[in-house]
C-alpha cells in the first residue's frame, strides 16, 4: 500500500530504526456506566475484582431492569495518546482510571460503551488490537521457581512469530532483559513466599516484560508502580518511557507520582468521578490552577497538589469539582503548551498521524518492530490469531510447567508423604487381614478408606490450580495460547507425580494388608489407584476453575467428597439407596473404584470366608456355648438337608460380592468408567475455561 504524500517518510534503508512510526491512540467522549445491583443480584461478587477471576466481568445488569438507576463510569472522556510519549492518567481511588484503561484497552464490551477508540483515525477490531496490544496486570503473576531469563523466554515462545529463529527469540529476550534493567538478576528465581527471589521492583519490571515481549505497538498498564518504593517505581516508568520512545503508545494509570516520577510524563489525564479534570503536560500543571484561582506553591509536588485540591473539591458542595471540569474544557480550547518545542512537535505529530494504520503497522513491522504476528507487511488483515501452532503451544507448556514443578520437589514430597502415612497407617491397622466374617467387614472398611484417600490427596493441587489459573487467564488474555493447549499440557505434566503416588501407595499397602490375587491382582489394583488419582485429580482441576477462592474450594472438595464416600455403596448398598437417589450412586466417584477393588478381591468364588459355626458371628447365638452352636449347625444342615460341619463353607468371595450389591459393573469397566471421569473432567475444565474468561467488562 503507498504511504501518503503527507507523511513524512523514513529511510528505512539506513539501517538503524530511529524516527518511529507515528501511532496516534486518540479517544472520543467516552462514556460507560452501570445499572446499579438490587439487592439480591446473586451469588457472584457485583463488583469487578481486581483480581483476575472469572467473575472479573460480571457487573451487569439484569436486562429487564429498565428503570434501575445508573453510575456514570466514564462521563464523555476525550483525548490522545501518541508513540513515543508516556501518557499517565490519574485520579483518586474509584474515579475510574481502570475503568479508562479497560475502555482503550478494548475490554469492555463494545455494546456497553459509548464513544469512539480509534488508531491512526480507524476503529480497532478485537483480532488486530489483541495482536498489537497488551494489558498488564497489576498483580505479578509468574512462575516461582523460573528465573528471570527463562521467564521471558517461555513468553517470547508463546508471543513471538514461528518464523522467527530461535536465535531471534533469544536476542529479543535478552534486549528485553537489559531493556527492563535486569542484566544482573536475569538467572535470579522469581521466588516467593517461601523461595527467596528477585525483588518486588524486579518482579514487576519482569511482569511487564512478559507481556510486552512481542513488542506491541499499544501498552496499557494499570498501576504499574503501585506497591514499590520510590526507587523502583522510578525505574518503571524510565522503563516504560524507553518503550514508548522506541515506538510504541504507552498509557498507564498511577497514584501519586513523585515529582521525579512526574517529570519523566509527558502527558497527563486527571479524573474525578469519570470526568476529565485535567489534560495536558505535567508542566501545564502549574499555569492551570494558577488560572483557576487555586496556584500552586513552589514547594508543592504538583501531583500531589493538583490530586488533593480535586478530591477536597469532590468533598464541598454536592459537586464541587465540576467547576474545575468546566475549566477544565474551556482551558484546553487555547491548548498553551508552555513549552515552544512541544508545539513544534505537535505540528510535526499532527503531519504525521495522517498514515493509515495498516501501512503505519507496516512500516513499523519493517523497521524491526516483532509485533503482529508476522513479518511480512502486507498481512496485518490477516493476522494469525496465535503465534505459533498447537503442538508447540503444548510443548512449550509442557517445558515450563516441568520446570516449574521439578524445581519445587517438595509438593511432590509431601503429597507422597501424604499419601505414604495414610497407607501405612492402613497397613498397620489392617495388618494380614484373615478370611473370617470379621475380615470381610475389615476388608470392606479398607476399600472404602483407600480409595477416598485418593480423592482427598487430590485435594492439595487446589491452591496450585488456582494460582495457575491466574497466569493462564493473564496469558489468553491476549491470545498466547490456545486454551486447549493449556489444558492438555497441564493433563500431561500432572500425569507422572500420579504414577509416583499410586506405585508408593499400592506397595505400602497391598503386602500388608494381605490382599489375594498375587501379581496380576496387584497390577490392577495399582492401576484402579492410579485411576482414582487421574479422576481426582481432573476433579480438583475443574472446581480449581469453578470456584473462585481456595478457601471455598477446599469446602467444597470435601463436602463433596464425603457424598461421593456416602453414596459409594460402602454405607448404603447400592440395593438399598432409595431410588430418587441412585443417580447420584451413579456419579459417585469412589462408587467405581471402591466396587472394582471389591471384585478385584473377592472375585475368587472358591474362596471362603466363613466356616461352619463362624456363620453365627454377630447373631446372638455367637454368645452360647460351642456345643449348642454345633447342634444348631447340625439342625441347620438336616433341614437344608446337607451335611454341615465345622468346615463347611457357608460365605464365599462371590455371596460376598452379592450381598453388598457391588456386581452391577465388572471391574475393568469400572476402571475404564474411572479413567473417563478424569477425561471428562478435564474436559469440563476446558469448557468452563472457554465460557469464563472472556475477560470483558460489560
Ligand atoms: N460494576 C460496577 N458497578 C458499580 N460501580 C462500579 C462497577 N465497576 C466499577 N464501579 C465503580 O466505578 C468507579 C471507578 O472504578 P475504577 O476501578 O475505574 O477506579 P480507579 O480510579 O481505578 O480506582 P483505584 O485507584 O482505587 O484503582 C468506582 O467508584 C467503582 O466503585
Ligand atoms: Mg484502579
């Protein structure tokens, strides 16, 4: 496509990328607001948290609530962002800078906003914004036990063009590294809690890294300084100012800049409940409330100033700052840039922004920028939604997920000591089990404990699920992966700590406790305990993705599970559950394993677990003399007219698989049933990850 005659054009053939394409992100009179929640409204917290959650976009409002009064967000916010200048919006707490970014950033959905967002003059459509776009997070969401290099070069897999080489790969990690001042921490762990790592400034320079790997052309971050001293907060915004200098639109919200900090801006926008107090350069500051009768004092951080004076204003009359937004819209009409230069630059902006969006992505793909996808010019229409194929997706997963955990061998550790106390426990108690009435109801309790040990061991990946989680939906956010990709890595690499756990618990207990069968028994009933952790296993995973705190994960796994343990035909045969609840039998989790383990021992007919007068166990005949229990025997025999004596066998393995009622499924199907479970769980995760995180305010 040509460039047009008015834009000034640079010589790319000089090799060096030094004036960057003009990107003008301008926005008109925006405006968003909110029906505001009856009483009642449901279950899911009504206020967008600043977490990422799946509840993260669900503020709205029931459609059949005309009449609901409205919050006004966002109230007819206009202005621009250019490359190359760091604009900073600020305001205090709930005057909707978020909001803003959420707005620009294209996640509010487009029906509920008003006004326009528009790039070099042209709307900006989801595929294209995502691709050259990025939102970074206020919380630092990262793998612990990465380093830093490896951190950024997992995101440069994930976000830079196959076709790039991998030395490419590597050399844009590295420039990222020194651009992000982290030269001397790059094989630092990222740490935390209980790993000593970089520090917080770090950690949050590395946070962004990750999500500006592929370069992009447009940088919204929300509070990207918040929570550091002054130093590091300093070093952040110098970073976002080489990136913004090195082409890109960055805008940002932050909350009392210091004076230093302030400096480095070149643009600000001041907000108060949604409206624009301020627009301008930091060092128009001064001649504004100068000229609003309210001057600024020599000694006064300006920021500081101008925030204090807004927010003492919002506190007068019912609407004391809308006299400084009056001012405020009339003031920007003459726009008296105190400095000569910036009208200068202006004009020369005001030559430039004329590119279409298409050649200017162009043009800044040729001049090295890595973002879009791709490096040929013409197809920026046609962008790939993911950079690289699902196999790799995969792969790359599988690698960083194995790094991750093989670094923190000890969550491995303690779910196999978990895992290894309970079977010995087990084994103590249920020592060399006999084949007496006694036994079989031994036998019984066994069962049903070990194969609900499984599931409540299960129980411990919640909280790694659920930190997970939050990384992955920071990552699709825009489109790194593909989120079926996600959920089969995470399948793969949780599959072999299971193999680990099953082989550790079935040989603490099987010997001991003297299960029959030999060998190939013992084969199968590992098999039916690795089954059980795969299904577990999928289980948490899917409710790690339903329920939005751990807290109320681990309440929910429980309670759960207890009813999986109830209705498992342990308590309750199958035969005696009223009907309106054998559908839940059916879903019981444990009902499976527990009844194939079931078969798995008793499923020798020849065996016998009652002789003769040990039939009388647990009848109050039990309590008379032998020689009555004998006669009673004989009497039984002549009526039955058989002949029974102390040796006959009155219970086999099969009347025992028969009176609990556990012969309804075989026990390999019930194992293929188990190992579907985890399937299917897995799959329900998949689902709920495809429905929840769309990520959208609406
Ligand atoms: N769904 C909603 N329903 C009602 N009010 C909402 C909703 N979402 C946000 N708000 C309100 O909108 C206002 C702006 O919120 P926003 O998160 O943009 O503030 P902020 O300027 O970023 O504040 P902070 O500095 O504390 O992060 C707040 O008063 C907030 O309570
Ligand atoms: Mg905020």
């Amino acid at each position: 496509m040509p460039i047009p005659d008015d834009c000034v054009v640079v010589d790319i053939d000089s090799g060096e990328p030094t004036t960057p394409v003009p990107f003008v992100l301008s926005f008109t009179d925006l405006s968003y607001s909110v029906r505001r929640r009856r009483r009642g409204g449901g279950l899911l917290p009504s206020r967008p948290s600043k977490r990422l959650a799946f509840t993260d976009a669900l503020p709205s409002p029931a459609p059949d609530d005309d009449n609901a009064p409205t919050k006004s967000l966002l109230d007819g916010i206009s202005g621009e962002a250019r490359d190359g200048e760091l604009l900073a919006v600020m305001g205090a707490s709930g005057s909707g800078k978020s909001t803003l970014l959420d707005a620009l950033a294209g996640r509010i959905s487009r029906g509920s906003l008003r006004g326009r967002v528009e790039l070099n003059g042209e709307p900006l459509n989801g595929r294209r914004r995502r691709a050259i776009s990025a939102y970074v997070m206020q919380d630092d969401l990262l793998y612990p036990m990465l380093t830093v290099r490896e951190t950024l070069r997992f995101a440069a897999e994930f976000r830079l063009p196959r076709a790039l080489s991998r030395d490419k790969k590597r050399a844009r990690v590295e420039a990222l590294i020194e651009q992000l001042g982290l030269a001397r921490d790059a094989d630092t762990i990222i740490g935390d809690e209980s790993h000593r790592g970089v520090s917080g400034g770090e950690r949050r320079r590395v946070s962004i890294g990750t999500d500006i790997v592929h370069d992009p052309i447009l940088l919204f971050l929300d509070e990207p300084t918040s929570g550091l001293d002054s130093a590091s907060a300093l070093m952040v915004v110098q970073v976002l100012r080489r990136i913004a200098q090195s082409g890109s639109v960055v805008i940002m919200t932050i909350h009392q800049p210091s004076a230093r900090i302030l400096n480095i801006l070149d643009r600000l926008l001041f907000l108060s409940r949604g409206r624009t107090v301020y627009a301008g350069t930091p060092s128009g500051l001064k001649p504004f409330f100068s000229e609003f009768g309210d001057p600024i004092p020599d000694n006064e951080n300006p920021a500081e100033f101008a925030l204090d004076t807004i927010r003492e204003l919002e506190h007068q009359q019912p609407d004391g700052a809308a006299m400084l937004v009056q001012f405020s819209s009339s003031w920007r009409q003459p726009q008296k840039n105190t400095l000569g230069e910036l009208l200068a630059a202006d004009k020369k902006n005001e030559k430039l922004c004329t590119m279409p969006l298409e050649v200017a992505i162009a043009e800044s793909v040729s001049r090295g920028k890595l973002v879009a996808g791709t490096a040929s010019s013409s197809a920026a229409a046609s962008m790939p939604t993911y950079a690289n194929p699902m196999s790799v997706e995969v792969w790359v997963l599988m690698k960083r997920a194995f790094t991750n955990t093989r670094r923190m061998p000890e969550l491995l550790v303690m779910r196999l000591g978990t895992i290894m106390v309970t079977g010995f426990i087990l084994a103590t108690i249920f020592w060399r089990l006999d084949d007496t009435p006694k036994g079989v109801q031994e036998r019984l309790g066994f069962f049903a404990m070990a194969m609900s040990t499984m599931f409540y061991v299960c129980a411990d990946a919640l909280p790694v699920f659920v930190q997970e989680r939050h990384i992955y939906l920071r990552e699709t956010a825009h489109n790194a992966y593909r989120r079926v990709s996600y959920v089969v890595a995470n399948s793969v690499v949780a599959f072999p700590p299971l193999v680990i756990l099953s082989l550790a618990f079935a040989v603490t207990t099987f010997f001991a406790v003297g299960l029959a069968g030999g060998g190939s028994s013992f084969a199968f009933f590992f098999l039916i305990v690795l089954a059980s952790f795969w299904a577990g296993s999928g289980f948490v995973t899917f409710l790690s993705a339903v329920v939005p705190h751990v807290m109320l994960g681990y309440t929910v796994v429980v309670a759960i599970l207890a009813y999986f343990l109830l209705f498992s035909g342990f308590f309750i045969n199958r035969d005696r559950i009223p009907n309106y609840w054998i559908w839940f039998h059916y879903m019981s989790l444990v009902k499976y394993p527990y009844q194939a383990v079931m078969q798995n021992e008793f499923r020798d007919a020849t065996r016998c677990f009652a002789r003769g007068i040990q039939m009388f166990e647990g009848t109050p005949i039990a309590r008379l003399p032998e020689t009555v229990k004998m006669s009673v025997l004989n009497a039984i025999g002549n009526t039955l007219g058989t002949n029974m004596t102390a040796d006959t066998c009155v219970v086999t393995g099969a009347d025992v698989l028969a009176q609990q009622a556990v012969m309804d499924i075989g026990r390999w199907k019930c194992l293929l049933v188990t190992v579907a479970f985890g399937f299917l769980f897995r799959f329900l995760f998949y689902i709920v990850l495809l429905l929840g995180s769309k990520n959208k305010r609406r």
